[in-house]
C-alpha cells in the first residue's frame, strides 16, 4: 500500500481508537517505522483529539487528586532492600556467636550485592534517558534549523509573493514565496482550502514555456502549515489542481487555484 | 517541552507517583468530561476516573511513546474503565438517576474550560454528521460497526466520514502558521 493511500484509508484513525484489528497494528506500525509523514499524520490525529477533549473537559471535584494519590500512598510497593529473615540458629557458645556472625555477613553480602544490582539497573535507566534526551534535542534543533530556513526566506528582499486566487474575486487562498536567488520556493499552507471531497487531492503546478509541470501533491498536513517545493526557473505561473488520484496526474484534471503572471524580470 | 514530557514518561515508567500527580493535572479534566459522558453518573464517573489513574500507575512500564501520544494512551484507559463500568449492575442503577446535562453543567461543579471558549464556538461549527461521529467513536466508545448501525448509514461511509471529521477537526485546532511566524519574527534576527 503507498502512503498516500494509506493515510487516507483510515486506518491511521482506527489504530488511535484501539479498533484496529492486530493485522492492521503490524500494518500501520510498520508503516509508521517506515515514515515519517505517516508518524506526523498520526501526531496530528492524537493532537486533534486531545485538544477535542480538553475543549470539553470537566472539571473533577477538588477532593479527586488528593484521594488518588493517597490510594497510590498505600498501595506503593515497599522496598524489599535489608528485610531479609534470619532464622534463628543453632547451638550455643562461641559456635553460636559465630553463626550468627556468618548469617550477619552474608546479609550484608547479599545487602551489597543487590544495591549494586540497583545501581547498574538505574545507571543503565539514566544513561538511556540521556541518549533519548539528546535524541530530541536534535530534532529540535532540525525543527528549528526548518523554522529559521522559512523565516529566512520570506524576510529576503529579493523573494517574490506570488498570490494564487480561485479568479472569481480575486482574494487570495494560497501564497507562494519564490526566490531565484536562493533557488528556493516554499508555499504557505495557512489559507489554503481543503479538497472539495475526502476522495479529492490538491497537486501544485507550475508553467513553464507553456507546459504543466508538476511540482508534486500538496501536504495540507504538512508542519507548521509550510510546505517547501522544488524550485524552478523561468515560471510563467503557478496553479493548483484538484485530483481524483491520491498520487497525481501528469496534466491537471481541473485547475482550482492559480497566480496571476510570474514577473521574471 | 518534549524533553518535560519525556522526563514525565520515564517518571510514569518507574512508577514514581507524583509523576501521577502531574498527569491528572494536565489530564484530569479532559478525562473526566470523557468518562462523564459514557458513563452518565457524577458518582460512577469519579471512581472511574480514580481507577483510570491507577491502572496507568500500575501500567506505567508498558507505555511505549513509539506507538502514540501519552494522552491517547491515557484516553482508551479513561475509555475502556468507563466502558466496563457501565456493563456493571452499579450503572444500571445509577444511569436511571441523572441526565447528561445536569451532569455536566451542574452549577458550581463542572465547567467548559474557559480558555478553550474560542475553540469550543470553532467546534460547535463542526457539521453535526462528523460531531456525532466524532463523540460516538471517541468519547462513547462505539464501534464503527456500531455507529453504522446506530447512525444508520454503510460502514464504508462510516470510515470516509470519520477521515473527514478528523481533517475538519484538525483544520479547527490547525496549526496556525501566521501566529508561528508572528512569534519567529519576534524572537528577533534569526539568520
């Protein structure tokens, strides 16, 4: 199955609810191992729902944390650690003071050993959120490497915006930042609309020498509403289409947004 | 805030239970409106609500952030406590005594969180064919087989509508690129 047909068959949906069938899971699972849109289009899912529920959330009586925490109190688990039973032993004496001598020490070797147990197992534990931790952080730093690329872009002289309309009144939808200088083009998803159905797909397009060329679908999911599109030269104009298939056609079927002439001079 | 959260899971990971604390804090409410509405009883809700953040104490070392969101994960817990609650003689009992308005917009006890009013009227604006969907499936715990029959349209329609409502829901709480550049360009010269 493609991704683009895999996130729009929702089974991404049903892996959320905890519906999907365990065929389903190691689909969707491995897919989600396999890419990365598939993991943001299941991120996006999870915020929606959360955010959803949090719009409708109730507040708890007062009481309520305070009571849960007391029951966590209770039922905490007690630390095993020096709690080891000696059985008393036999015999009397000095044979006894030795016995008990013994017992006494391996206690403490097993006090010992089990602390050290402890502590390999929690430095193991640390060592392990570390590496998570710098994991994030250098997505963190990517996310903000892609922030600073766009900001970047649209602050440049010499970027043009380029406006696409649906024609009729000429408000624009869509904006386009086109740089031959940077050879960059990245495209503002925050006004563009949805597909006119939930089988439709949007293909951006740009007009060279009076030839379509596709610059690929458009990502309405994609983060920070910013989709970032191979720059061309010499563009006449850019459009939008919509689809019937979630991959694209190699000539649009019907053009739903496009600019005005590209001044190339 | 990703690194708090992480620091978060592996505190829930080791069952430190003021990890629990924080949980129900940022969680607590959004829970409680959830199981509210399956369960249609304040009482019935409230234990619910305390076994859900017991089970995820007790489970704390299964959760794996691979494969979703912590709040997802709490959710079907909240869910899935809720709906065995209601199989109980107790509910059956209990389900008879209250209506879900009075449960939810009882005076002095619950209240619509009012920092999400804007979003709520946003929603509220949501076409009611993806609403109902939407609180059936994830909040009332149906099946989609069920809400095909509940609702009274195919299956099939049932899985487009509910790919459709979560596209009209995420355009609702969407991420808001003018106010991400807004606070890019206010951080000052970046290049």
């Amino acid at each position: 199955m493609d991704l683009q047909t895999f996130i729009q068959s929702g089974l991404l949906e049903s892996y959320v609810l905890g519906q999907a069938t365990a065929e389903e899971r190691t689909l969707v699972e491995r897919m989600l191992l396999q890419h990365a849109e598939a993991r943001t289009e299941l991120s996006s899912i999870e915020q929606a729902i959360e955010q959803y529920a949090q719009v409708q959330a109730v507040t708890p009586p007062i009481w309520m944390k305070g009571r849960i925490l007391d029951q966590l109190e209770q039922i905490a688990p007690q630390t095993p650690v020096g709690t080891s039973v000696v059985t008393p032993v036999a015999g009397t004496g000095a044979l006894r003071i030795f016995q008990m001598l013994a017992a006494g020490l391996l206690v403490g070797v097993a006090f010992l050993w089990y602390q050290n147990g402890q502590f390999q197992q929690q430095q193991a534990q640390q060592q392990q959120q570390l590496a998570d931790a710098v994991t994030k952080l250098n997505e963190c730093s990517q996310h903000s490497e892609t922030t600073r690329a766009m900001a970047n872009l649209i602050r440049d002289a010499d970027t043009k915006v380029i406006k696409l309309t649906n024609g009729e009144n000429g408000k624009a939808t869509a904006l386009l930042y086109d740089n031959d200088v940077r050879n960059e083009t990245g495209l503002d998803l925050s006004g563009l609309m949805a597909p006119s159905a939930p089988d439709k797909y949007l293909q951006f397009w740009a007009v060279i020498d009076g030839k379509p060329v596709s610059l690929g679908m458009v990502q309405m999911q994609a983060p920070n509403g910013w989709q970032n599109l191979d720059h061309h030269a010499g563009v006449q104009f850019y459009a939008i289409s919509e689809e019937n298939n979630p991959s694209g056609n190699p000539t649009p079927t019907v053009i739903v947004l496009k600019s005005d002439p590209v001044n190339n001079g | 805030m990703e690194l708090m959260q992480d620091l978060l899971i592996s505190r829930l990971q080791q069952q430190d239970s003021q990890a629990i604390g924080e949980l129900y804090t940022s969680y607590g409410g959004a829970l409680f409106g959830v199981v509210l509405r399956i369960v249609q009883s304040r009482e019935l809700a409230e234990q619910v609500l305390q076994d859900t953040f017991l089970k995820a104490w007790r489970n704390g070392a299964s959760y794996d952030a691979s494969k979703g969101r912590l709040f997802t994960w709490l959710l079907n817990i909240a869910r899935n406590t809720a709906i065995d609650a209601t199989r109980t003689a107790y509910f059956q009992h209990y389900r008879k005594t209250d209506s879900l308005d009075n449960l939810v917009y009882a005076p002095g006890g619950a209240a619509l969180n009012p920092d999400h009013l804007g979003v709520q009227e946003a929603v509220n604006k949501l076409d009611e064919k993806y609403k109902v969907l939407i609180n059936l499936i994830y909040f009332k715990g149906y099946t989609q087989e069920e809400v095909a029959e509940e609702v009274g349209i195919p299956l099939g329609t049932v899985k487009t509508r509910l790919r459709y409502a979560m596209v009209e829901l995420r355009k609702v709480f969407g991420e808001n690129y003018a106010g991400l550049l807004a606070l890019v360009l206010a951080m000052g010269d970046l290049s």
